[in-house]
C-alpha cells in the first residue's frame, strides 16, 4: 500500500490512480469532511450498495442511483413503497438487489428519526470522530464498530463496521490519504477549518 504517481503528476493512494473516475473521486471528493445529510445519507446507502462489489462499479451508476433514489431526499426516498421497490428492481441504471432497495429505504425512515432526535444525521456520525491517527490499512476501528453498533440499534441496515469506515474514510470524518498523498494535507487543512455538527 503506497502513493502512485500519475503521468499527470499527482502522487495518489495507490487504489485511486485509475481510471479517470477514481482520480477524480480521490482527488475532489474522498476524505473532504461532509455535515450535508443528503450526502451523507446518499454515501451511507451507496456503501451499503456496495458490499460484495467494487467500488468502481458504483461510481459509475452513481447518477442512475440519484436518478432511481430521488436524489437522495431523504423525506421522498423514506415516502418509497414496494411499488417503487418493484419498479427500481428492473432499473439497470443500478444495483437491483431488493435487500439493499429496502434497506435505503428502511434507512431514509431511519434517519428521519435521527434528525428528529438529533438535529442531524451529521450530529450522530461525526460524535464518532476518532481522536488518534487512524490507517488506510485499517478495515474497521473501534470506532467504525461503534457506531456500526449504534446505527443497528437504531434499526438501520447493511451497516456494519467495514462499511460504516469506508463510510467514515470517504465523509472526512477521518483522514486516511497516505503521508505522500497530493491529497492529504488539503483534506487536513479542510477537516482544520470544519465546524462539527453540534
């Protein structure tokens, strides 16, 4: 696990540095501290969506998910019925695997009731920010599993600990680009002047 150079010249985590998509995922995108809940609702479902799979496979139906998810919204996607889980099951543009339709679903529901408690689903995974160094070789942390924990408990679903620091890693709410990464000391600088959810 090292950086590789581009032939653009950019010195990148070694998984990101092709193709085109990835570089722009990584350089714009991954490890930029995020308190927006849509996004944050949106990349907690599309980690979900990708457990078993690559990651490229769902960078690159990304627009068919904000397309079959109603942008994320999270009031219109928890207002999804199992007519709707019916119709996306036969949209190529995505994953057409029922558990995971349900679970965004089940998770919309789920984080309505989050920001009814909490003010913001920010709120309830940013309490989770590590306070020590964490590794891009890490798969989980106690913390991933923590508030893996927390979510299940709360009835969310494909939330485990793998997937909720994938998660965690790709928000910002950790910064895991390696020490000669281009990108890392502009994440670091970005997550200096980022204001918590409260």
């Amino acid at each position: 696990m090292d950086v590789l150079v581009g032939d653009d010249g950019v010195a990148r985590c070694w998984w990101a540095d092709s193709p085109d998509i990835y570089r722009t995922y990584h350089d714009d995108e991954w490890g930029m501290p995020v308190d927006d809940d849509t996004l944050l609702f949106e990349k907690l479902c599309l980690e979900g969506f990708q457990a078993g799979l690559s990651w490229l496979t769902i960078l690159e139906r990304r627009e068919g998910f904000r397309s079959a998810f109603r942008g994320f919204d999270i009031e219109r996607v928890a207002a999804m019925r199992r007519a709707d889980v019916d119709r996306l099951l036969g949209d190529a543009a995505i994953i057409r695997h029922r558990g995971k339709i349900e679970s965004t679903l089940n998770n919309a529901k789920r984080t309505l009731e989050v920001i009814q408690e909490l003010g913001s689903l920010g709120a309830l995974v940013w309490a989770y920010e590590p306070d020590r160094p964490t590794s891009i070789r890490d798969a989980t942390t106690p913390e991933s599993t923590a508030l893996a924990k927390d979510l299940k408990n709360r009835g969310f679903s494909f939330v485990g600990p793998t997937t909720v620091y994938a998660f965690m890693q790709a928000m910002g709410i950790v910064n895991d680009h390696l020490p000669e990464c281009d990108a890392r000391e502009r994440v670091e600088t970005a997550r200096r002047g980022f204001l918590r959810p409260a």
